[in-house]
C-alpha cells in the first residue's frame, strides 16, 4: 500500500477512493450524485455499496475534478467566443465540443456541487462514450442511469423512514441539485485519477415543503435479490416513491389505490374486488380484522350506488371529479393514509423479505392465509 493510500486509510471516514477500490480496480468509474432535503453529520454506508456524504465533506481535491460546469463554460467564451458584425456575442462549437458546451452551460459550480449531500456508488460507465459523446443525449443518458441507480437506494430509505401521510421528512430526488434546475453528477476514473461534473436538465419536479429527512448512523437499508418478487418489490417501491411525492392529496390516494391493485396481482388487471380480498389475506390479523378490512374497502373505493348515492372515495374522485381534499377532513384524512400505508407497506415488506423467491410463493402464503381465516 503506497503512503497516500495509507494516509486515506487512517482517516477512517469512507473516503470514496479508498472506500470504492476495489471495484474501481476492476473497472468500474465511480460516481456521486448530489442529494437534496438530507442532513447528516457524518458519512453512512446507507446499503452495501452505496455511502452517502454529508454536505461539505468532500472537496474537489479529493478526486481531482478537471472539468466543471461554470469553470469550462467561462474557457469555452475565451477560448471560441466571437463577436458579430452587429455586436452579438457567439459562442459556436460543433461535435463533441458542442455536446460538452451543453452540459457546461448548465453553469453549475463545485462550489454548489460540493456543498451538498452527496450519494457515493460505483457503476459501469463506457468511459470513451463519456469522454468523446456524440451529442449532449449521450451525458444525459449516463446521468439519468445513474440516477435511477441512486433512486432504487432511496425508494427503500423512503419505504422504511418515510410515510404518506406527511412530506415534510421526505428526501430530495438523487441526482436533483438544489436549488438550480439542474441534475449533476461526478465521474471519477481510477486509471486516470481525475473526475468531470456534467449537468442536464432530467428532473421536472422536486418536494419543496419541509426540510426533509435527518439521516443517522442507524439508517440502513438492504438490497433486493433478484428473484421473481425482487423485480415486483422494485416496481412497487418505485410506485409508493411516487405516490408520496404526488402533489396533491387526491393525487396520492388514487397512487396509493392504484398501487394496492398492483400488489394484489402484478402481471394482469384485476378489479378491486378481486384486489381487496388478495390484499385482505395478506394484511389480516384475523377474520374480524379481514371483515374490517372488507368494509374499509367499500369506503375507499365503491359504497353504495344502488338503493343510495356512491360514497366510496375512489368513485367520488374518479367518476365524480371530487377531490380528496373536500370530500374529508385534515384527520379523516391522515386516518386513511395510516390505513392505505398498512395495505401497501405490508405486502410489499413481504415481498420485500421474500425477493429472492417466486411470486408463486406469494400466492401460496396468500393460499395459506385463507385457509388459517377459515376460507
């Protein structure tokens, strides 16, 4: 071990290049994505594989960043600017130049890069595609891959520390750096031993009320396999991701409906008839809380509409145009979040535990639940 990786190794702190080098050796770049609405005091491996920074703790000199936004944007006006026979100044470059200039004129700086939270992670990256891209497509595409990689970390963060009755403590998108516009990324290349911050426009919505989410040294999540249930776990936790982030609360209890269907059946349409009873095995303690279960049901989707007006929520909102907000009070409201959070996080925890398995084995639980009811 040389003497500058013996001093990183003393520092203990993750640092990324020590922390990542193993799998930077085998080939791997290694990439940090800004975080919004997370605070923490010191670096946590959030899951294997994945550190995330405090806001501040790394420097550019850390992993020798030799291209940033603001800075090669700045170049880029001295190097090719001109000006017209009218006065106006033009910037003119084609190719790669021109693919690079766009994400330069994003004009993000490493000051506001650095200064945030950011999310550590290695990913496999065609470093000649980075270096050389055809068009500015080619850095969005790389950005945006890294990004979902980051998201599914943050889809469980969100799943086991947040909830849908409140968005106050919810984090901000990976890869989103506040306040600008603009997504951004950091790409280090071990055999180079240098780094590059591009930027794009990826992102069309952030959380803005709340501060967000306290990270501590207890916050872990663990990684799915990749089983049948694994791959139907991701799909779900990316739907709850966006059923808390709806922006209205009619928009989020009819994610929040939509989502159930999904657990209840994942591979076909199913009715929530057919939904509500799936999903009732799944849930229930007893017989008396399946009936619960059933009756709720009816309030939250269809009620009525035979011999009286339809009161269920979903009917009103979907057929009627009614929204949430009107049809129930602050507390009524808060009270069938609590209840459509325990229909959702229950099955999908399951799942969750069980990635590696077959949905198959998800219908014989749900066989077996039936039968300990008395169905």
């Amino acid at each position: 071990m040389n003497a500058e990786l013996s001093a990183i190794l003393m520092t203990q702190d993750l640092n990324p290049r020590l922390f990542f080098h193993a799998a930077l050796l085998a080939g791997t770049k290694l990439c940090l994505l800004p975080v919004g609405r997370v605070s923490l005091e010191r670096p946590v491996e959030i899951s294997p594989g994945f550190v995330l920074y405090p806001a501040g703790h790394l420097t550019r000199e850390d992993l020798r960043v030799v291209s940033v936004p603001e800075e090669a944007y700045e170049e880029a006006w001295r190097r090719y600017g001109t000006t017209t026979d009218d006065g106006q100044r033009v910037l003119e470059a084609t190719g790669e130049d021109l693919a690079w200039l766009k994400s330069h004129a994003t004009q993000v700086t490493a000051e506001a890069f650095f200064n945030s939270a950011l999310l550590g992670f290695t990913i496999d990256v065609n470093w000649d595609r980075f270096l050389g891209p055809t068009t500015h497509a080619d850095h969005l595409s790389i950005l945006e891959e890294a990004m979902a990689c980051g998201e599914r970390v943050f889809d469980l963060v969100r799943f086991h520390y947040c909830n849908p009755f409140t968005t106050v403590t919810l984090p901000g998108k990976v890869g989103l750096l506040s306040p600008s516009q603009f997504s951004a990324g950091l790409f280090y290349a071990l055999e180079d031993h240098e780094s590059y911050i591009i930027a794009g426009e990826v992102i069309t919505h952030q959380i803005v009320v709340g501060l967000g989410l306290e990270i501590g040294a207890h916050v872990s999540v663990e990684p799915l396999a990749h089983g049948e249930v694994g791959h139907i776990a991701r799909q779900g936790l990316m739907l709850y991701t966006q059923a808390l982030e709806a922006s209205t609360e009619t928009a989020k209890f009819i994610q929040l409906m939509n989502l159930i269907e999904f657990l209840a059946e994942p591979d076909r349409y199913q009715g929530m008839a057919d939904a509500k009873r799936a999903i009732g095995r799944h849930v229930a303690k007893d017989l008396a809380d399946y009936e619960a279960i059933m009756e709720d049901f009816k309030y939250l989707s269809s009620r009525g509409g035979v011999s009286g007006p339809n009161d269920g929520l979903r009917h009103n909102i979907v057929h009627v145009g009614k929204r949430l907000e009107t049809l129930i009070g602050p507390e009524e409201r808060i009270a069938v979040f609590k209840r459509l959070a325990r229909y959702v996080c229950v099955p999908l925890g399951h799942m969750m535990d069980r990635s590696a398995s077959s949905w198959g084995d998800i219908e014989a639980f749900r066989y077996a639940a039936g039968e300990k009811l008395g169905f």
